[in-house]
C-alpha cells in the first residue's frame, strides 16, 4: 500500500493542494482508497475535517430523532402535571418505570440489527437487510406479547415493591391505557435500525420532529380542551408512537427499494438463533436503562412519595 502510495503522482501533492484543486470532500481519497500520504498539520486537519463531517452528518439526525422520541415522554408527563399532583406521580412512575421497562428491553433486542443489517450492507448484500428486519418484526412482537403481564398487573407489581397505593392504582390504569405504545415499538425499532445501516437517517429526524410536534398538539387538545385527564394523555401517547412506526414502515416500504422486496418466509429461518442474539444484546443496553427505573421505584418508599416522584420526574424532564 505504502508503494502504491509513492508510485501514484497525487501522493506528493500536499493535501491542501489537492482540497483547493478538487473542493468536494470525497476528491481527498486517492485512487488506492485512501488518504494522500500526511506531510504536514494541514493535512491532518484537513482529514479530520473530511471525517468529522461524514460522522456528524449521520450522528446529527439520529441525536434530533432520538430528542424527539424522549421529547414525547417529558411532554407527556409535563401535561400530567397539569392535571395533578398524583397524576404526574402516577405517569411518571408508569412510564419511568414500567413502560422503560419494555423499551429498554425491546430497543436492546433490536439494536442486534444494527450488527447484522451493517454487515449485509457493508458486503453488498442489501436484499438482506430487509430479511434481517422482517425477522426482528417477529421476534419483537413475540417478547412484546411477553411483557404484557408486566403491563396488566402493575398495580398489584407497584404496591408489592412498596410505592403508595394512590399512585399504584392510577399508575397501573395508565399503564393499560399505554399498551399500544408498546407494540408501536415492535415495528418502531427494527426499521430505524434498517434506515440506520443505509445511513439514511434524514427521515428519521423529520419523523421524530413531526411526530414531537404533533403530539404536543394532540396531547393539549385531550388534555387541555377536551378534559380527558390521564386517559387523554395516555391515547395521545398512543398515536404519537404509532405515527412515527408506521411514517417509517410507509418510507421503507415505499422508498427503500434495494432492500426492501417485500414480506418472505426467509424471515422465520433461523428465528431462534436471532433471538438469542436479540436477547444478549437486550441485556447489554438494559442495565443502563433500568438504572433510572430502579431510583424512581426507591423514590416511592420516601416519606412523601407524591411529591418525590412528581419531583424526580420533573427533574427528569429537564435533564
């Protein structure tokens, strides 16, 4: 390599050089794949200029989408604030606790995608890649099904590790009302993951942005106008989440023809093996996740638990 380097005429132009004959970032890699050979400071600032642009035009709508999806949550528990001082305990225990539960968990399975859908694409293989997705659709949906007596007795779950009753029983309504949440993210995961491998990541961020814009939207309108109370806030958390999982199934089915060729029974091969690998990789991102879950839960055994959740939730928020 170091040969072909010295035998290639571009090797001994110095990098700024070669940036002010050919601006476009991309005209800095030579024939041979690679940067001209460093000969000064210049050119190294020059490669990391290059570099650090292509990692922040792809990092930069992935950080939007996922500010958006959280923007969802912290409005949806500012809005329960709103309606009372035990409703945004209630909400914020539901969804700090239980429903971060669930996605922490489905998000870890799903994140397994992010290593196979980049090998596939990495080697050419992108038909692939709609395969691997078809596969996690199933395998989410599976472990979501899994996870609904989490859901439906989080009630009598809440009051067992100690929180107060008052919060415990509107909490595991809440929590009810929000199961549709939960499979929005079986659909959710496994297509942001088949977007992310093709870097197309620019439609995520206007989804998320969307889908943050009009939940405040709805969630005022239920909340607000319509006087709903925690049920409103619980159906427009519904349909934001499944907006934004059927906006990006639409763009993959629509506009990602390489590798999406439609639904196949390949998707069921070796469907063990995948979810074994979904379920490390779960494990992986979920001691992370779970770590706030488990200060919210502590925070219940406070000597007023209303306000120390309703506090920590806020606090939550703003962070």
């Amino acid at each position: 390599m170091e040969d072909q380097l010295h035998a290639t005429p571009s090797s001994t132009v110095p990098l700024f050089e070669v940036a002010e004959l050919h601006p476009a970032p991309s005209s800095l890699i030579i024939e041979g794949g690679d940067y001209p050979q460093v000969q000064s400071f210049a050119d190294v600032r020059n490669i990391l200029f290059v570099e650090s642009s292509k990692i922040w035009s792809i990092a930069t709508p992935i950080a939007f989408n996922i500010w958006c999806n959280y923007g969802i949550n912290s409005f949806t528990n500012i809005f329960a604030g709103h309606i009372g001082d035990i409703e945004l305990s209630a909400v914020a225990i539901a969804l700090s606790v239980v429903a971060n539960f669930s996605f922490g968990f489905l998000l870890g399975m799903a994140s397994a995608l992010e290593t196979l859908c980049g090998q596939a694409f990495g080697a050419g293989q992108i038909d692939l890649l709609g395969i691997y997705m078809q596969r996690s659709w199933i395998i989410l949906f599976a472990a979501c099904f899994a996870l609904l007596p989490l859901y439906l007795y989080a009630t009598p779950l809440l009051k067992l590790l100690g929180q107060e009753p008052g919060i415990a029983d509107l909490a595991g309504e809440f929590t009810m009302q929000v199961m549709p949440q939960m499979f929005s993210l079986a659909i959710n995961f496994p297509t942001q993951k088949f977007l992310q491998a093709q870097s197309k990541v620019g439609v995520l961020a206007w989804i998320g942005f969307a889908a943050f814009v009009g939940h405040i939207i709805i969630i005022f309108l239920f909340v607000n106008v319509f006087k709903w109370g925690t049920t409103g806030a619980a159906v427009a958390y519904d349909i934001s989440a499944w907006l934004v999982a059927l906006a990006q199934l639409i763009y993959v089915v629509g506009w990602c023809k390489d590798g999406w060729s439609g639904l196949s029974w390949l998707a069921f091969k070796d469907l063990w093996s995948f979810a074994k690998l979904s379920i490390a990789s779960a494990v992986m991102l979920c001691l992370e996740i779970w770590y706030f879950m488990m200060i919210i839960v502590l925070t219940g055994h406070l000597e007023d638990p209303v306000i120390a959740v309703g506090s920590l939730s806020i606090w939550y928020v703003q962070g």
